[in-house]
C-alpha cells in the first residue's frame, strides 16, 4: 500500500511522517504545486527519520495542462525536454534525494510524437541511474498503453489509474499488467467505490474477519494485484490499513467481490 499526498497542503509534512511512522513504506506525489506540497513532503519524510532505502518514493512530471500557469515548477516557454529536466530538478531538491524510485507522467501527453519524447528522456534517467523505474499514470486506453510498452526500450513498470465503473475498472488494462509484470496501482478506491463498500458481500465479510469495510475492500484489491493509494489523515484509519495483510480472503469470497465489478 502506498500512501497518498494530494490535496494534504500544509499539513503535507505532518501527515506523511505520521503515515511513516505508522508502518508506511512507500509514498507517492507529484511535482503539481496545484494539488501537490512536493517540498512538505521531503520534509516530512526527513521528519520521519527514515533511512532512504527503507523508503519508496515515486513523484511525477506533470506537462502543462495539469498545472497551475501562476505556480509551476518549470517555464511553460522552455520546450519539453528541458520542462521534464527542470521538473525532475525540482522533485529531487524538495524530496532530498539524488534519486527516485518511480516516476510517473502524470497524464497522457499530446500529440503521442511528444509523449514519447517525454519517454525517452525518462529512459535516459533510468540509464543515468537517478530514476528507478518509470510509468504513466491516468492512463485509459488500452491502445495507447501497449504502444508504449512495445515501442519503448525501458518498459513501463507502474500504471496509476483511478479505480471507478467508468473506466470498466481497467479490466483489459489491469490484464495486461498482470502478464508483462507492471504494477497497476489504484487511486480513488474507496471514495469511487460506495456501493462496493456498502454491499451484503462485503458487510458480512467484514463482520466475518471483524475488519471495516475499508480493511476487507483493501485486503481484496491487493489479492488481485492491485496496489492501493491511501490517503487517509487519521492516525486510526492508517494502523488499520496497514492491518490487512495480517487476514487472507478465500478465493470464493474474492470471486463474490468481484462479480460486483
């Protein structure tokens, strides 16, 4: 499970230390002044006194469109490659870091000729050593995704996508991760997923194991080879996230959630 810093704000560096403190080992933010405190997230990480390789941590480049005009982390005049420097200039000094383990581009990029120049110059990170692993997140369509993958020297390792009925759940996408080893990581989980969550299946689950329903929707989606985002900013709600890997669902009570797909 990786924990989730959009929208935490000032209180970004408190939150992420309380996550690390609680038993978080991964984090995830983005070089997005818009919806993101890349900086207040290295604080927190250093507050947490955490050694670097105990820690993952993936950030983003996020092109134009997603930011800001009045608080970006590059020049919107500069051309592409050198955005894509600058930006991951900026992630490494607000992290504190001299390298990364995952990095996103945080949405699909067009037209595709500049989504693959943005690849490149991301493979030449992996090449150099500063960059761990590369992907792309908010990406839907399956088409675009598997040119990526077949066109790029350095494959994919990681899809961010938001988990909801209006994608299909990624069903295609999500298969196709499973069988060339990517790791398909889930946002907007709970908050997509009421009806999920309020179902008979996962009530009686719930009183079953004697977890929330939170804890059995989790613990279901990393038994599917999903790896969720948290968010949370309760201390409680963290310790009993982080608690879902101590219960294992049988395949018939994963079947039945998943038929609700």
């Amino acid at each position: 499970m990786i924990y989730g810093t959009a929208w935490k704000e000032e209180k970004t560096a408190q939150f992420v230390a309380l996550a690390i403190e609680n038993g978080f080992k991964a984090i995830d933010t983005a070089c997005q002044p818009k919806h993101y405190n890349e900086k207040l997230v290295g604080d927190g990480i250093a507050k947490a006194g955490i050694s670097r390789e105990d820690i993952f941590i993936q950030t983003k480049f996020t092109p134009i469109g997603g930011q800001d005009v009045n608080n970006m982390p590059y020049n919107a005049n500069d051309d592409l490659a050198k955005q894509v420097n600058d930006s991951l200039k900026v992630s490494l000094s607000n992290l504190q870091t001299n390298y990364i383990d995952s990095l996103l581009i945080h949405s699909p990029i067009s037209p595709i000729k500049d989504m693959l120049k943005v690849w490149q110059i991301f493979e030449s990170f992996v090449d150099n050593g500063i960059i761990k692993q590369i992907g792309i997140s908010n990406c839907y369509d399956i088409k675009l995704f598997e040119y990526i993958y077949s066109t790029s020297k350095i494959k994919p390792k990681v899809l961010q996508n938001r988990f909801y009925a209006s994608s299909g759940y990624d069903k295609e996408l999500r298969a196709f991760c499973n069988k060339n080893d990517i790791s398909y990581q889930s946002f907007w989980s709970l908050t997509a997923n009421p009806h999920i969550l309020n179902s008979d299946i996962v009530h009686n689950l719930s009183d079953k194991y004697n977890k929330t329903k939170a804890q059995i929707f989790y613990r279901f989606l990393t038994q599917i080879n999903i790896t969720p985002l948290n968010g949370t900013t309760s201390e409680k709600h963290m310790k009993e996230d982080l608690a879902i890997f101590e219960f294992e669902l049988d395949g018939e009570e994963i079947d039945k959630i998943d038929r609700l797909f």
